[in-house]
C-alpha cells in the first residue's frame, strides 16, 4: 500500500494535546506533511511554544507516523512559525469548544 499525505493525517490523529485532549489534526496542529515514498516529514506546531511535553508530543507523533504501513522513515519538525492560534481549528469543533 502506498504511504499518502491522508495515511499519514490519519495517524496522526491518534496524537493528542495532553492539555485540551484533542488530536493535532482537530487543532490545527498539522503544518504540512510531506511523502517521498516511504519517507515521511510532518511540520507541527504546538498550542504554546512553553509547552512542557512538547518532546513527548514530537515523540508520539513520529511513533504514529512508523505505524503507516509502508513508512520506512519518520521526521517531524517542530515550528511556531506561523504561531498556532485557535483560527486554526475548523469553526465546528470551535463552536463545541465555546472559542
């Protein structure tokens, strides 16, 4: 099976933020993913550049993406460039959150 972007969003949905208990992809998180055959790269962001399990978070993401079946190499890259702001979640899931 080939490893897509979607393969990968997917995955990565089973990333949480410890503090809001949402997944990356629901919060906006997910800056780009790019797929070279089975070598993946995410760019991530955090909901605050102080986050105190950032690594962890970087960690867990790139462990989802090993779990794509065909994916050979993991990177994830962290930014803040631009900085995440809640803008980034999808107008339903803000509503349900009262943001």
């Amino acid at each position: 099976m080939a490893v897509t972007e979607k393969t990968v969003r997917d995955a990565l949905k089973g990333v949480k933020d410890p503090e809001l208990g949402l997944d990356l992809v629901v919060l906006g998180l997910v800056y780009d993913i790019d797929v070279k055959e089975g070598d993946v790269k995410a760019v991530i962001s955090l909901t605050s550049p102080l986050c105190p399990v950032a690594g962890q978070i970087v960690e867990d993401a790139r462990q989802a993406i090993l779990g794509v079946e065909g994916v050979d190499s993991a990177e994830v890259e962290l930014t803040f460039e631009p900085p995440w702001t809640p803008e980034r979640i999808s107008p339903l899931i803000r509503s349900s959150l009262g943001i």
